[in-house]
C-alpha cells in the first residue's frame, strides 16, 4: 500500500536549504517536507550531511540561504532554546546527558525546561516521569547517574529525555547505533508506540534492519544533497542509491 503523504498536515517545511562551511557544500539545496504523524529516515553515507540538516532545523546552525517553516512560521534567527519551546525535540549522535545527574534527575531537568507545558506540577510530572522510565524500561537505574549506565541504557535515556519533552516533532539522530537485538526490538516498538500516539519523528539511521521496519518514509541525502525520498523498498531496492551508500560510486 503507498503512503499518501499528501493528507497529512505539513509540520515542517525545510525549502531550498542550504549550508557552507567555507569551501565545503553540507547542504545542497534541500526542499523536504515533515508531514504529521510520518516516520521519516534520513539515511546516506558518512558525511552526507545527515546532523548538519537537523542542526539547521534546530537552530543550533544558520542556514546560508533557504528557509525553514514550522506550522507555517520561519524559524529563521529563532534560538535552539525557544525551537525545543515551539515543539521540537532533538536527541544528539553524542547523546549529551548530564553524565553526573541520576536518570531521574536527567528526565526532570527536560521537564523543568518545558515546565509550563506541565500544569498539573511536580507531582504529575513525577508521575509521568515513572510512566517513562516503565516505557524505557529503566524504573532499576532511577536512582543510578547517567555515567554509570550501560551503552544501551544510555542510549534509553537519551529518548526518555525526549519523552518528557512533550514535543510534537522527535528529531532523533542514530539513536539506535550499537544496541543489541533484544533492545532494538524495544527500541523499534517504543517509537511505533509513539507515532500511533501522534508523534511525528525524523531518525537517522545506518541500520537498514531498523529503516525497514520502522519507516513511512525515506530520504536519501549524500553529498549534501537530496538525491531520493520514497518508501523504504523503493529507496532500499534503487541501485544507483545501493552503490552510492555501500561506498562504491564506479
Ligand atoms: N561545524 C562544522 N564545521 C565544518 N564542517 C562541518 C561542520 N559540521 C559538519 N561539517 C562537515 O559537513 C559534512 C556533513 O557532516 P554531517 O555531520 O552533517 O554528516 P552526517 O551525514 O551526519 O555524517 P555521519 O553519518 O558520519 O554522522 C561533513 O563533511 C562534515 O565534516
Ligand atoms: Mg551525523
């Protein structure tokens, strides 16, 4: 059955983007539509300026020509801080915890950022930290600090902080690298769980098991360019694309 991306209400418009970094092109003139409730990949090889596209989103890059909309407005000069506000959240390839804090510890300091979205205060939001760390499966390691915590636990953190987030749009940058099966079959199923919840999410990912299995849709960039977006199959079984991310462009 083909994805009909069209009914779904744009959430975020990424037209004509691009980036240099002095000589060097990142982004090449991107136009990427994010529509509500679609789970989309970014896949391509090393270096094809998979981060740098979610930076420029996020605000943590300016962009040297193009724009960025979300629900219809620029995000143009806006901070990181007040995009995370507007709804968008991220997770970072270098994960980024606070490595001294304890799990729970890491999950309130997302809630305490987005403190006005939690009205009920700090019992509710307690509450709701349980719930996740059930979801993530580290309700044991509450109390333990985030250096402590073994690759994969890390690795789950890393998403509950972006559950907590209360953000319509998860922008998740290899979240699930060096997870063992068993994991990624949880991982996999925690973020269905959440699409059907109506989250919409942007992953980049390598592993072309979990492309598969978790993707609406899938964007191929290298180079800084966006050579192709389709469904998995279509992007996965395109030979031209096969060879460019295997590595051999002969
Ligand atoms: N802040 C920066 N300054 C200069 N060059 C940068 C900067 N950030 C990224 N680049 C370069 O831009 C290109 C794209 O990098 P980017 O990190 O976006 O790739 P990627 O697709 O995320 O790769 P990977 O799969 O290895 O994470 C690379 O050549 C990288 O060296
Ligand atoms: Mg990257």
């Amino acid at each position: 059955m083909s994805l009909d991306i069209n009914q779904h209400e744009i959430l975020l418009q990424i037209r004509h983007l691009n980036k240099n970094f002095g000589g060097l092109q990142a982004i090449s003139d991107v136009t990427l539509d994010l529509p509500a409730g679609i789970i989309t990949t970014l896949v391509g090889p090393n270096g094809a300026g998979k981060t740098t596209l979610f930076n420029l989103i996020t605000g943590h890059l300016i962009p040297s020509s193009g724009t960025v909309h979300w629900l219809g407005q620029s995000l143009k000069g806006i901070e990181p801080w007040k995009i995370a506000r507007m709804g968008i959240a991220r997770t970072f390839q270098d994960l980024r915890l606070f490595s001294q804090m304890t799990v729970e510890e890491n999950i309130m300091t997302v809630m305490e950022r987005s403190a006005w979205l939690w009205q009920g205060g700090r019992a509710s939001a307690l509450q709701r930290v349980g719930e996740i760390l059930a979801e993530t499966q580290l309700a044991d390691k509450r109390h333990e600090r985030a250096v402590d915590l073994a690759y994969a636990e890390r690795k789950f953190l890393s998403l509950a902080r972006i559950m907590a987030s209360k953000a319509k749009l998860w922008l998740l940058d290899e979240p699930a690298s060096g997870l063992d099966p068993r994991s990624f079959e949880r991982f996999v199923g925690l973020l269905r769980n959440y699409a059907a919840r109506g989250i919409t999410i942007c992953i980049i990912e390598h592993n072309l098991d979990i492309v598969i299995k978790l993707s609406d849709r899938v964007a191929f960039l290298d180079q800084g360019k966006l050579l192709a977006q389709g469904s998995s199959q279509d992007i996965l079984k395109d030979p031209h694309l096969a060879a460019i991310y295997f590595g051999d462009r002969s």
